[in-house]
C-alpha cells in the first residue's frame, strides 16, 4: 500500500519524499514549524530545528498565541520553543537526506516545496488508580517533499 501525499512533484527524479506516521506530539506546535519551514532549504531547515532544540531560536507564534510572551529578537512577536515537535521533524528531514543520498542527490540543492502536519488518530486510555476518566492524546501525520532548486 503506497501512501497518498498531499503534493505531487514536477519532476520525480529530482525529488525527495518522507513521511512520518503517528507522532506522539502537539498538532499545533507542528503545524507552526511546518509553517516556518516551508520553503527553505533542507540543510537551513534542519539547523534551525536543531537551534529550537537548544533554545536559541524561537518559532514564532501568529496563531495559537494566547498568553504567549514576545521573545527576545529584534522585531519578533509571540514565539516558544517546542523542543518536542522540533525533535520528531527533525528526525523526518534527517530521513529526507539520507534519501536524497540514496537517489544520488546532495541534500544541500534541496528545497523543501511542501511540508504539511495532519491530525492522525486519537488515542484513548483511562486515567491511573482506577479512575473511569479518560484521557485522549492526538496524534500527528507529517509528510515532507523536498525538490532541487
């Protein structure tokens, strides 16, 4: 079973797909780095995930922002760091390079022309200690399509 993107590229040889499935992490916080994401270069994508890991570089916030403080940068507005969501894409634009390398492309003529994080199921379990309460985490869908520039 081949799995459907949302984006189909121009030019096969020339392109590089990843999907990942299931991701135990906030659909917000990825749908706000997939936001920033696009349109970069694959090599300055995944350095910037790796200064959100560390703390260095906020991703701004224009929506879900309530409550949420102005970061530090000159002229930047409300901004977090989701350090998990920025871990598990980061893992999924570590799988793009590595296929570009299968194919014989060099990650740093890639562009990513479409990243997109979907809902994925929810998944239900009951609260500890006996409680009939029960709790839903929603997973996450992220596919990601990098073309030569």
């Amino acid at each position: 079973m081949e799995l459907a993107y949302a984006y189909k590229p121009k030019n096969k040889d020339a392109s590089v797909k990843a999907i990942a499935r299931d991701l135990n992490m906030s659909p917000k916080d990825a749908i706000l780095i997939c936001d920033v994401l696009r349109g970069m270069p694959l090599d300055k994508a995944i350095a910037y995930l790796k200064d959100v890991i560390t703390l260095k570089k906020p991703v701004p916030h224009p929506k879900y922002n309530k409550s949420t403080g102005h970061r530090k940068e000159e002229g930047f507005g409300p901004g977090r760091y989701p350090e998990k969501a920025a871990r598990e894409i980061l893992l999924l634009l570590e799988n793009l390079t590595t296929n570009a390398e299968y194919k014989g492309l060099t990650p740093e003529d890639l562009k990513l022309t479409h990243i997109q994080a979907l809902k994925g199921i929810t998944r239900k379990k009951r609260k500890p200690k006996g409680r009939w309460k029960v709790w839903r985490t929603q997973l996450v869908h992220v596919q990601a399509i990098c073309e030569g520039k």
